[in-house]
C-alpha cells in the first residue's frame, strides 16, 4: 500500500453542501496514475498520484467522481482521500479501471445498488439526502468506442431508472460523441452542465491532444493521436417526483450552474506532460428545492 501523502483539507462539507442546496463536484478520469510518456525520467506513479490529489482537492468538491482508479479502486480513494474528510462509496469495475465515488463527510450519502438484468452497471450511485430532500449522484464510466452508443444510451436508461422518479446528477466519463446530444437531451430529458454553464468552448473538450503551440498533451508519446472530444460530461435529470413523508412533493424547480471549468488541463514538467490522458472536470451547482401538494 502506498504511503498516504499529507492532508489538504479535513473539514466536513459546508451547510449549504449538507442541505444540498449549492455542492461543488470534480469528475475525472485519472488513467490510473500512470506515467505520462511525456515526463521527465525520474517522474513516477506516486509523483502523478500526489499531482492527482492536489489537482482534484484545490477546488474543494463535495463529490468526486473518478474513473480509471488503480488497484481495486475503494483502497486506493481510501488510502490517497481518506484523511481528507471524504465518504468512500465504493468501488464497480469498468472496462478500464474501477469507477469510485467520494461524497465529504456531512453530507448524508448512502450507497445504492447499480445492477441491471443481473450485471453491474459501470457506476457507483449515491443517495444525498437532507430532511425530505433527496437526489441521487452517481460516478459512471460508460461503454467505450463510437459503436459504443446503443450500449450507453442503455446504462443512463437504467440509472435513471434506478432513481426511481428522484433527481438524479451522472458525471464521469461517458465517451460520448456530438451525435449523442439528442439522445440525452431529448429523449432521456437530461440536462448537460456544460450548456447549461453557458457552452463556453474553452471548456468543452475534455480530450485534447492537438497540437497547440505552448502546450500538447502527448500522454502516449509518438503513438498520441491528435484530437479533441467531449467525453468527460455532467448530467442532470429531474423527473420532479421525490415524495416526501407528509405526502407533499419536494422537487427541484430549477438548478443553476455558476461555475463550469476544466482542471489538469495545463502541462505538469514540460509543455508534453499531462496527468492524464483526459482532462477533469470541476463543477459548482446550485439546487432550487420548493414543496407542492402531492
């Protein structure tokens, strides 16, 4: 087991996170910590592990979703977050890696099961609750590849079905393309958290291998293809039907997105090392709760 680096920042979530009205979230797909074959000689695992840590905690989130997390994904979060005041919700494997889910501690979070006809989905959903207010968080890493579309227009059906009728936030990884919008958007009414930032294009691509003078993510060295995508996303659904104990109905009216960027997007040694492959995702949003008659 690796040896835990220092704590930044033990404090429990704040009351306005713990009423789950205004929450702060980092996604990130963090390669497993491997080494970039951009960086220097002596740059190892644990140096790009410590980097992880320190890009992920500056923007002080709520909830962490990760992908690609070595080892089997609930030791490594515990051992490198442990001591910094996160919930480990637990670990599900993916096609790479194992997709973890930290929730800071505060927050009343419970885990719920992500199995659909017998399998586990590549997801680890938490349930977020503060007096009659509920919602759902779940850290996704979805199937890979262009081909790959019916299969993940498939797993958000069943997360939103899991939800069963609650408010439901999916962040991670989810290797979607352009053409994937109207799917999300339309048929399965979810909200993305980009354009509801506002679809700033200096925070769209969470994949950028191109070539851009100061800076070039090339994390597979020569073999790096140039690119730029979307994968990494924020989704909101909300059906508008969390029930409460007298009857009533607590639903969020509207949600706001005051702040949407990027994190390990710039170089770490030389303008070609990059933590990762992908860059994060940090995110603040603020929930609008009302109470109607049921």
């Amino acid at each position: 087991m690796m040896s835990t680096p220092p704590p930044i920042g033990t404090a429990s979530a704040s009351a306005l996170a713990q009423s789950l009205t205004r929450l702060a979230l980092v996604s990130f797909n963090i390669a497993a910590c491997q080494v970039s074959q951009a960086s220097p000689r002596q740059w190892d695992s644990l140096d790009s592990t410590k980097a992880i840590r320190t890009e992920i905690l500056h923007s002080q989130p709520d909830i962490v979703a990760l992908q690609e997390c070595p080892g089997d994904g609930a030791d490594w979060a515990k051992a490198v977050f442990g001591d910094d005041g996160y919930q480990i919700m637990g670990a599900t494997p993916s096609h790479a890696g194992y997709v973890t889910l930290l929730i800071k501690n505060g927050i009343d979070a419970q885990r719920v099961t992500t199995t659909a006809a017998g399998r586990d989905l590549p997801a680890v959903m938490a349930m977020l609750t503060h007096n009659e207010r509920q919602v759902l968080v779940a850290s996704v890493h979805l199937e890979p590849f262009q081909q790959g579309s019916v299969v993940r227009k498939y797993q958000m059906e069943q997360l939103i079905q899991m939800a069963s009728g609650k408010p439901l936030i999916v962040a991670g990884d989810t290797n979607m393309r352009a053409t994937e919008d109207v799917t999300m958007e339309k048929e399965l009414t979810s909200v993305d958290f980009w354009k509801r930032a506002g679809s700033d294009r200096a925070t769209k691509f969470t994949w950028d291998t191109v070539d851009h003078g100061t800076q070039w993510n090339r994390y597979y060295g020569d073999s790096t293809r140039s690119y730029t995508a979307r994968y990494d996303r924020v989704y909101f659904s909300n059906p508008r039907s969390a029930k409460s104990n007298k009857n009533d109905l607590i639903i969020i009216k509207d949600f706001v997105v005051p702040s949407f960027a990027l994190i390990a997007n710039q170089p770490v040694s030389n303008k070609y090392h990059f933590l990762s492959d992908h860059f994060g995702i940090a995110t603040t949003f603020e929930l609008q709760w009302t109470k109607t008659e049921a």
